[in-house]
C-alpha cells in the first residue's frame, strides 16, 4: 500500500505544491543477483551512466564490485540462482501554475 508524504524545506515546513508517494515493490528475476547487475550495467541508463563516470575515474572496478555485493546482500531468495529485491518506489509530484 503506498503511503502519501507531504514534501518539506529543512525546517520541516511543507509545501502544499508537492508531494510523495512511497510504493513498495519487490523486483524479481530468474537471473542471478550478478546477472541482474550486468542487465543493469548494460541496459539501465542510470546504471550505465554510473559505470561510465566510474570509468572516468578509474573505478569501474570498484562499482562493480560493491554494487554486487549491495545486490547479493539485499537478495532475499531462498535460491542463490534468482533475485528477489525489496525496494521502494518514490513518486513525487509537482505542481507547477
């Protein structure tokens, strides 16, 4: 069930021209968390885009490896050949007059 949020300043004040809504959802695959994170490395433009700029830097290597550690460790599949991740979705909408 999502659940509405009421966007804030630093203060805590809200404004009444935005909001959140926080949906949960359980991505899951018959791949492999490694497998899932290549798909994600080879066809999610997020993901790409963060393998490109650690490319730059010269730590592509490093991303890989803490985003399949992240991947294995958030896997909540009784079978070590499948993904099944908790996540939450976050919409926000902004009125714009």
């Amino acid at each position: 069930m999502a659940a509405a949020q009421k966007s804030g300043t630093a203060e805590g004040e809200g404004r009444p021209d935005q909001f959140g809504l926080t949906t949960p959802f359980i991505f899951e695959s018959t791949s492999t968390p490694a497998q899932v994170l290549e798909a994600f490395r080879n066809f999610y433009g997020p993901t790409m885009n963060a393998f490109e700029a650690a490319a730059n830097a010269g730590r592509a290597d490093d991303l890989h490896r803490e985003l399949e550690t992240l991947f294995v460790s958030q896997n909540q599949s009784a079978n070590p050949a499948t993904t099944t991740i908790p996540a939450t979705y976050l919409q926000v909408a902004v009125a714009v007059s």
